[in-house]
C-alpha cells in the first residue's frame, strides 16, 4: 500500500546523503517523499530531483549568544507551524529526521499532529536535535554498535541499521579491491567532506614527497581542497613533481572510491559509511572541533577492525603521513587485506533495514537488531 512520508535534514552532506538514500529505496517501493530541510540542503546537486522539497525557518540555538535564543526560538516555533500545515495536505505516515536544525521543528511539528516519527543518527555520538527528541519519537536508528551519550533508558527502541550510503557506492562492495602491482600505479584519493579540509592541503603534499623516490613517481592523487587552499596545494604538487588532480567537489565519488587504493580524509559520517561499504583502507585525520568530537568516535570501528589508521590532527604531520603510507603502500598484501577489514565493519542493508523500520512505524515496530548502549569512552590513539 502506497504510504507518504516526511524527511526532514539539516543541509550538510551528512545528513543528506543517507536521507537521498532512504527516500529513494521508498520510492522504489511505491510510496511517496517529501523533504524538509534548509536552503542548503535542497539544493544538493542530484540528490533530491525526484522528491518535492519544503524550506522551513529553523532557529538554531548558540550556546555561547544567549542574545540569539529568543529570536531562534521564534524561528524554530514558525517552522513548527509550517510543518504542521505540510502535515495536513500531505497526510505523512510517519515523520523521520536525520539530525541538524531543520529536522527540530519538523519533528515538533510531528509530535502536535501526533504522526509516528524515526530518528536516524549518523554518527558514533547521539547528534544534540537526535538527542533533544530521543524521548519523544517512536523509533532510534543507529550507525554504529556503540552509539554515545544515547541513554540505556531508550534501548528498547533503538536499532541498529547503519547509514545508508548512495546505490552506486553500494555496488562498489560486489567488485574487487582494484590490482595493485608492486611496480603499477598507486591511487590516492584525498577528500576532506563536503568543504573540504584545510590541514589535508597544507600536510598531504609534503607528508607524500618524503617518501621514496621510486614510490612517490608511481603515486596519481586526486585531491578535493577547500577554494581558498586549492592553488597553493596544486602548486606544492608540481614543485614535488607529483601527478595530482585537485578540485573543489567532487561529482563523481563512487568513480574516485572504484579506482583508489587508499583514502586519505576526515572522519565523517558518510567518509566511513562509503569506506565501509565499498571497502577501503585509509588514514584518517578526525576534525578536532567536531561537535561531542564525534569523528574521533566513527573512526573507532574501522581503525579497531584494522581497515584505517587514524591520527589526531595534532599530530598529523608531513613526517608521521609519510611513515603511515610506507607501511601501507609499500606491501600489496597489507593493503589489500586492509581494504577487506575495512569492508568487514560495513553495512550494506542499511538503506533496506532503515526502510523496513520506517514503514512499520504506524504498525508494531518490527525487530530489527538491537544496538548496545555505549561503554565508557576510551582514549583514542593513533594507530
């Protein structure tokens, strides 16, 4: 029976990517998508043509401008009643949000029409709108074993799904980790998300021409930098003599995972999903200003399966990137069987198994595996 259904995202790739996912794998089966977010996050670039979407006011709340509180609390109570308008034309089944300020009034907005709601985190660490809502909505839908500051009060309706990820990097898991030859071309592909990373302009080009010669002439990089750090990088590429590609975005990053050997990147939430899920190796620098330091915790399962080697940006240093890609890319062995730990911790139903506990929200909640609550943080080192 065809149901509608209501995403609401706030507007980074994050959030994005897995709720595009979710809305297509309900399409496919039949239902109709509508999505809430930001002006950012309509205007993602091929992720939501198929969908209709809705822009509603938002306030997002700044812990350190209590100036600001009284003037978003009246945004974010505009968009609770914008919402609610939505709901009664279009008559959702169920509301499911994916964090980031959009995704506050739109669930508000679900909780007065009294409409079945889902939570999805992406992140090892409950997101803080995930978190304000988590006693309210009817279902949790997590990404990882552990998820922290996720109360062990609320585990009865928490599942573990995973974090959908974009059909054409899913299909990377059916193909072969690509030939690496001891002589052959060695691909690096470096991405810092959706804005890019600073530090990883500044450090990968140098940390790669300290390595030897006869590895460093085999190296092709492809190299997405931020606007304001693309010239010197490319600049520090050529004075190294290294063949590299860089770019603002990247459209084609299914295409770039296919080919790479090696993944050189930030630690979030969709990076790890699309490593997982098409299996590859990779060193992680985690954002050291990330909410709840988040990254640091996505990066936990990949590094402890043996897929990833993370490094505290701190101590990510032209020295230390160049030491790490010697003990990788210097065995073809290793490497490769890095790509299979990685692919070991992925999560390829995640979209189906999202789905089937969405559409079961308006009926007996079905029973999907359970996630365990998060232990005790631990310290995280370099691997």
């Amino acid at each position: 029976m065809s149901k509608h259904y209501v995403l609401a995202a706030g507007g980074t790739g994050g959030h994005m990517v897995p709720a595009s996912a979710l809305g297509a794998e309900l399409m496919r089966r039949g239902h109709r998508v509508a999505l809430i977010s930001d002006p950012r996050g309509v205007r993602f670039p091929g992720l939501f043509d198929d969908i209709q979407t809705h822009v509603i006011p938002a306030g997002r709340f700044m812990l350190k401008k209590p100036a600001r509180w009284v003037p978003a609390m009246r945004e974010m109570w505009r968009g609770r009643a914008m919402a609610r308008e939505l709901y009664r034309t279009f008559r959702p089944a169920a509301v499911i949000g994916f964090g980031g300020y959009p995704a506050f009034p739109a669930l508000m907005g679900a909780f007065a029409e009294g409409i079945p709601t889902a939570v999805h985190e992406q992140n090892a660490v409950l997101g803080r709108v995930n978190r304000t809502v988590s006693r309210r909505v009817d279902a949790i839908a997590t990404s990882y074993d552990q998820t922290e500051r996720l109360s062990p009060a609320l585990a009865g309706k928490v599942h573990l799904v995973g974090n959908p990820v974009r059909e054409a990097v899913l299909a990377l898991r059916a193909k072969p980790y690509p030939l690496l030859e001891e002589d052959g071309i060695f691909r690096v592909l470096v991405t810092g998300g959706s804005q890019g990373a600073s530090v990883l302009s500044q450090v990968v080009p140098d940390g790669l021409a300290m390595l030897p010669v006869q590895f460093r002439r085999r190296l092709q990089v492809t190299h997405q930098a931020r606007v304001e750090d693309i010239d010197a990088a490319r600049a520090q590429y050529a004075q190294h003599h290294i063949a590299a590609d860089l770019a603002t975005y990247l459209p084609d990053m299914p295409e770039q995972l296919a080919w790479a050997h090696l993944v050189i990147g930030r630690a979030g939430a969709s990076t790890i999903a699309e490593l997982t899920a098409a299996g590859r190796p990779a060193i992680l620098v985690p954002l050291p200003g990330a909410t709840d330091d988040h990254q640091t915790a996505n990066a936990r399962e990949i590094t402890r399966a043996g897929g990833a080697r993370t490094i505290p940006q701190s101590e990510f240093t032209a020295v230390e990137l160049a030491k790490q890609m010697q003990k990788l890319g210097l065995d073809p062995a290793a490497l490769e069987n890095a790509a299979g730990r990685a692919r070991s911790v992925g999560r390829p139903k995640a979209v189906s198994d999202l789905a089937d506990l969405v559409e079961s929200l308006d009926a007996p909640v079905a029973r999907l595996p359970v996630a365990a609550p998060a232990r005790p943080k631990p310290a995280m080192a370099g691997a």
